[in-house]
C-alpha cells in the first residue's frame, strides 16, 4: 500500500533533478550497517561533539532552531547525517554547521549514536494540537491533492519507520513547518523520489501550520 501511494504520487509532476536526491541506498550491506549500532559508544560520541548544546542532553531539543532527535529511527538518523556528509542539506546556517560536524564522523560514528537516539524516548507533546484538518490529512491524505496520509509512513502515532521515515510527534510545530516550507519552496531536496517536494506542493499555509502543530502535540506516549 505505501509503495503504491508512494509511486502515484512521484508519478504526479516529478520535478527536474541534476543530481540524486541522496546518495543513501538501503543494501543489505546499508541496512546490517545501522543495525550494529552501538548506543553506548554513541552517547559518548553525543557527549564528545557537544550533541547536547543544540538538540538537548538526550536529543529532546529545548529550543526551535534544532529538531529533537530522541527516539529518531536509526535509518533516519543515518540518512541525513550522510547527506549532511555529502552537502546536500548544506544551504543555511545551520545546514552548514551540520555538514562540517559530519564530515569529521565515521559511518560507524553516524551508526552509534544513531543507535543511542533511538533508544531514547519521544520528546514531550508540545501544544494542544487536535485540527480536524490534519488529522484528516494524517489518517486519510486527500486523494483530490494526491497526498497519502502522513501515517503511511511517519506511523499511526508520529513515530517513524525503518528505514529512513523520521518521527514527528512531540517535534517543535516550527521546526516542522519550516521543514515543510522548505520542501514545498523546493530548498531542501534530499528526499528520495522527490516525495516530500511533491507532498509539500500541494499543502496550503494553513495546511503546514495544522500539520504541524497536530504532529508536535502528540504524545510521546
């Protein structure tokens, strides 16, 4: 089911791309990879490089300039930092900074402490959420806009899937909606398939602003 929705939606109006969205591929190779993740190793590589300053002491982020990365899929965690590695994400501030702290990682780095991330708990709900309007768009999408309810892949409660499907719930409702911004503006365009550009294209203001809002009240719970 999620395949299909997901091959319609591409399917929709591909935009041009120079280049691979992502230089991830998930081979049995990839995958057995974030799966020997030591979470161990990984908090102390999070106390080594500071982790803590920006996205919290045990990646539940405190302020809205940085995502929460606590209970992130390690597949997910794997994936961006290597995009960050290979400059895809590098075009603001905060992208920049990201690329230069991943570049000194190694992959078994990126695997550890995405290991240690995923053993961490949902950050807190954030607001009080419940727009009819987006969880209409979570649990059903709109077939009319060809958008495929976010629970396909974000999970029945916001909270990702393996492989490289990020968790929502209990995210900051800005640092959501500035990542829907950015892939409906076409500047962040590291999603495979174009997915998310496509999904984000056709979301109003007022559509961003519900979903995230709805997806940062959820409980972690």
């Amino acid at each position: 089911m999620k395949r299909i929705i997901l091959i319609a939606t591409a399917c929709f109006a591909s935009p041009a791309l120079s280049e691979p969205s992502t230089n991830v591929a998930w081979t049995a190779d990839t995958l057995n990879l974030v799966r020997s993740g030591d979470a161990a190793r990984g908090a102390e590589i999070n106390d080594a490089l500071a982790c803590s300053s920006c996205h919290g002491a045990t990646g539940a982020s405190s302020n809205n300039t940085w995502p929460s990365l606590s209970g992130q899929p390690a597949g997910y965690t794997f994936k961006i930092m290597k995009d960050y590695q290979d400059g895809k994400l590098a075009n603001s501030h905060r992208g920049e900074l990201m690329t230069y702290l991943a570049e000194e990682m190694t992959d078994q780095d990126i695997v550890d402490i995405g290991a240690y991330f995923a053993a961490q708990d949902l950050p807190a709900a954030q607001g009080e959420g419940g727009d009819d309007v987006a969880r209409l768009l979570d649990l059903l999408g709109d077939p009319e806009r060809l958008i495929p309810p976010c629970s396909v892949c974000h999970g029945n409660e916001g909270q990702g899937d393996f492989p490289d499907y990020p968790a929502l719930a209990g995210q900051s409702p800005e640092y959501l909606a500035r990542a829907l911004h950015e892939f409906k503006s076409g500047k962040r365009e590291n999603d495979v398939y174009a997915r998310m550009r496509l999904i984000a294209a056709q979301l109003s203001d007022e559509d961003i602003n519900a979903l995230a809002g709805y997806f940062a009240a959820m409980s972690a719970e």
